[in-house]
C-alpha cells in the first residue's frame, strides 16, 4: 500500500497565511479601485454643485462597475446625463433621478444591441424595439398658469373620484389648450400698445371682461348647454350665452363640451353673437416639446438628444418593420375566422414577417353585456384563435400580437379608458402565444422615437350624431378628415358630451393627443380611411368582419398600405 505524506501543520497553516494574504491583496485592489471611483464620483458632482446621498453614489457605482475598462467613460455619461435631467429639483441628488437616467441607458443601449442581434441572428424585424404603454400608466401632468409650467402629478388616483375630479377634468382640458395658444402670435397679446400693434392681433379676452363692452371680441371657452336649447360658453372667469346660427364655422364638428375660439360682440340682450367660430390652432410638435421642459407625456420614457438621435437612426435602417392592425374580429363567426387564417398564412409566407399584429375588439358579434352569458364558450374561441396563430411557426416566434378591447367587449364597464380584456377569457390564447400582450383602450405604442396612439371606438358616427350644426364644406366633405381635425386640435381622442361617452375623471388625461403623436389609429366600424394632416398620420383599418379590411403600416416611412381580401 502507497503511503500518503501529508503536509506538516504548520506547512498548511503557511500555505493558507499565503492564500489569505493573496486574496486580502486582491481584496485591497479592488476596494482601492472602488474607492477611487467613488472619490471621482463625489469630486465631480461637486465641481457642478451637486452633493449625492449614499443610495444615489451606490446606484452609480453599480452602473459603472458593469463596464470594466471604461469606468471613466461611463461615467462620464451617466453624469452628463443626470444633471442635464429635468427631475432635479434640488443641489442634493437622492436614488430616484439617478435610477430613472440608468434605466433609460440601459433600456435603449438594451433595445439597439438587442434589435441588432435579432436581426442578425434571424434575419427578421426587431421586436424590443417597440414599447407598449398602457393606458392607466400614463404619467398625468397639471399646468399651472401663474408659474407657466406643468407639474407632475404626485400619488395614485382614484378610479372612483370625487366631485372636485370632474371640475378638474373641464379645467385641465382647457388649461392645456390655453397655453398652447398663448404662444400663437396671432393670439398673443401685442408687445407694445400701439395702433399698429393691433392689426391682426386676435387677442384672447375673458368672457367675464364682456359685461358692458361693445364691439368686437375674442373668446375661448367650452361649448356647454346650461338650460334646455340653450348655449353658453365657458371659461374659467365665467359663462355667456351664445348664439351660432350665423357662425361662419371651421372645419371639424362642433359638438358639446368642445373647447372653441370665437369672435363675435355682445348684444343688448346679454347674448354673445358668435360671427367666427374655430378650434384653438394646433402647434408644432417639436414647439411642444420645447415647452414641456423634458416631461414625458406620453409615458414612453425620456431620451436625451443624443439618445434620441442614436434611436432615430436605427429607425431608419428599420425598413422591413411592419404593424398589421385588423379591426372587429368576430371569434365566433367561423367566415371571419376563416378569412383571418388566409391573412396569416400571407404573412407566414413572406420574405420578412411583420413585426407587430394588432388585434382591436370587437372579439365578438355580440355586445358582452348583461344580457351576455356565453363567456365560457369565448374563452375557448380565445384558444383557438391561439391555436390558429401557434400554427404558423414564423409569426409565433418572430411576431408580437397585441389585443386591444373594444367598446362591446368584455370588461368592468364602457367607460373609458377600458382596461384589458379579463384574464379568464385570455388565458387559453396565452398558452399558445407566450409573449402576446392584453393592453388598453387606448393604447400607446413608442417605436424607436415614433409615439403611435391606438383607439377602438365607434367615434365617427357618435360625434356626427352629436353635432350642434352641420360642419363646413369648404375644404372637405369627408366626414373622416372632419373627425382627425376635431381630435386633433382639441388634443383629446374623445372630445364628447360625459352624458354621451363617460370618462374616468382621474384618468382623462390619457385621452390626451398633446404633444401630437407621429400617428393615430382610429379603429372604427365605418369606412376605411387613411388621411395625412398637418404631418400626424391617421387611419382606419375599416372592420374586418364586416368587409374584410385592414391595414399594414411601415412606421419608417409611415406609409399606410390600404388592405382587404
């Protein structure tokens, strides 16, 4: 038998001192190196003035050890970043600013690299590329017109508000279309007093400055019916009753609780006779980004300029992106289904398959409710519809699907905005299709730097119904381009009476269209259409189960591919 030597203890005892002192010395390397770092942190935030509480240097320290070898550079742009960021609010930095700036690096360093990878790697569209936002998560911002700012609002909100939610919905709404026509120089009150100065100057008067004047004034305010057949107009200061029955009007449809600018005099009888009437003039978007100092509206996150040109490149080179966006598919209607699989295997079959499907309700030919008792059975029409999409393996793997609710479909009410569809119906479906989304009504997608807004309503024939007088034809008769104009300018999706289309108080602010996104989806049961105005691209993808209709949209170029079958 071989004996085996082992080493004398004290040869072990040596043997571990050196193993220890080997590991302390790396141990002192890298707390020297972490030192060093930490010191450069601090000196260079006070050289701006800013000092750091221990949680933000900690966040700062762990975004810059994921670089080894180019700490400084990292550094160097974190820091760059964080202080040009608008949430400081203060000399001392805490945890949340410096947290919020290196999620959005790393979030679009993870979306560039990722769209890079996946293109190269399956040679099909990027998917990390596009952001879905929800509806109820959309930041809701307040203006103040004393300091001329918006301020984010703090706290959760209330599904259920008070009485106080509904006055604040009409002001906020007003308040925002104020100051964006505060900065119209056809609406901005004259430099100097002069009689030069006033010609073609509009300016805005408060419709409590009415009493007692003569001649004529401008107003903006809310259409409103406070008696029966009956008028006013509403501002902030006060109301005046109106007549429009000569108005010489705008295009858009004019309904109750629109926001309009009108001019016109006061007649003996305390009547302002309205001679024009129009919508507040829209703004450029990139004049409203100006204005918002850095806040984000839209939810999809805040990019720097440097960001945000690195995105736009890469949107650039994202030539073969395309969205498929179908309305009202009917699970129960076996022709409708069949006609949906003839649209898949289309796309199964192309060179590049599309990046995004949108699948907006209605998901049933039945309106879901309380006369509705056959959730069980759409359940099941959910799996299907899984097993229809599982069964083209390309658009499986490669393809996101989102699901948007429609205004028959399932949910706590037709209130808006609609939540997702319920989990109990969607469950089969998610099964078969892992990485589909169940988002809101509306809904906001950010692709690279494009914001798109999504909306499944029947809003062409409710606003149509609910106009006040028929709308000009001067420059157009399609009742589509009347209905883009209307939303637009009133920057809201659904500028309706709260009688006709109720809304969530807390939660009108995510109807809002301010800034103007690059484009706005109407999913609507009428006709298809697709309209370009004052640069924002608008659509209707028409209804698939009434005439089998639908739209591929290329968000690169923004071209808008009319389809049926």
């Amino acid at each position: 038998m071989k004996k085996v030597n082992f080493p004398a203890k004290s040869d072990r005892c040596k043997s571990q001192r050196k193993k220890s002192e080997g590991e302390r010395e790396r141990e002192r390397e890298m707390d020297s190196g972490t030192m060093m770092i930490r010191k450069k942190v601090q000196r260079k935030c006070k050289i701006r003035g800013y000092t750091l509480k221990v949680d933000a240097l900690d966040e700062i320290l762990s975004f810059v050890n994921r670089f080894q070898g180019a700490e400084d550079d990292a550094l160097d742009l974190l820091l760059d970043h964080l202080l040009d960021h608008d949430s400081l609010k203060s000399s001392i930095i805490d945890r949340e600013p410096v947290h919020r700036v290196v999620a959005l690096l790393l979030e679009a360093e993870a979306a560039v690299d990722g769209d890079e990878v996946d293109n190269e790697a399956t040679g099909g569209p990027s998917s990390s590329a596009i952001r879905v936002v929800d509806a109820f998560f959309v930041p809701k911002f307040r203006y103040d017109p004393i300091k001329k700012i918006f301020y984010e609002h703090s706290g959760s909100l209330a599904i259920h508000g008070e009485a106080s939610a509904k006055a604040a919905l009409y002001r906020d709404r007003f308040l925002l279309l104020f100051q964006r026509l505060a900065r119209d120089h056809h609406f901005s009150k004259p430099a100097f007093d002069t009689e030069i100065s006033h010609v073609g100057s509009c300016e805005i008067s408060p419709i409590q400055s009415l009493v007692g004047q003569t001649g004529r004034r401008w107003v903006m305010g809310v259409i409103s019916q406070l008696e029966d057949g009956h008028y006013y107009l509403e501002d902030l200061t006060a109301s005046v009753e109106i007549n429009l029955s000569n108005a010489k009007i705008t295009t858009g449809f004019f309904s109750e609780n629109t926001i309009v600018v009108a001019e016109g005099e006061m007649l003996l009888e305390g009547i302002f006779q309205v001679i024009t009437c129009g919508f507040p003039p829209l703004e450029d978007r990139d004049k409203s980004l100006k204005s918002l100092a850095g806040h984000d509206f839209f939810g999809g996150g805040i990019l720097t300029k440097e960001e945000t040109l690195r995105l736009a490149e890469f949107e650039k080179r994202a030539v073969n992106d395309m969205f498929v966006i179908l309305s009202d598919i009917w699970l129960d209607n076996e022709e409708v289904m069949g006609k949906l699989e003839i649209v898949l295997d289309g796309f199964e079959s192309v060179e590049v398959v599309p990046s995004l499907f949108v699948f907006m309700g209605n998901f049933c030919s039945h309106p879901c409710n309380l006369s509705f008792h056959s959730f069980s059975s759409l359940r099941s029409q959910f799996g299907k519809l899984g097993q229809l999409i599982a069964a083209h393996p390309r658009l499986k793997e490669h393809s996101r699907f989102l699901f948007i609710p429609g205004p028959d479909d399932a949910g706590p009410s037709t209130v808006l905005p609609r939540c997702a569809l319920p989990k109990y119906l969607t469950e089969e479906l998610q099964k078969h299709i892992p990485n589909a989304i169940f988002s809101s009504n509306p809904c906001r997608i950010k692709f690279y730097t494009q914001e798109i807004v999504f909306f499944r309503q029947d809003l062409l024939y409710r606003m149509r119904r609910s106009c006040l007088m028929p709308p000009s034809m001067e420059e157009t008769t399609d009742p589509f381009q009347h209905l883009v104009a209307t939303i637009t300018h009133q920057s809201h999706l659904c500028p309706l009476p709260l009688i006709v289309q109720p809304i969530i108080w807390n939660y009108d602010h995510c109807l809002y269209l301010y800034p103007t996104p690059h484009t706005i989806v109407l999913g609507d049961k009428s006709e298809q259409k697709a309209f370009k105005y004052t640069g924002i691209t608008c659509f209707n993808p028409g209804s698939f189960s009434n005439d089998y209709t639908f739209v591929a949209y290329r968000p690169c170029t923004q071209e808008v591919e009319l389809s049926a079958l």
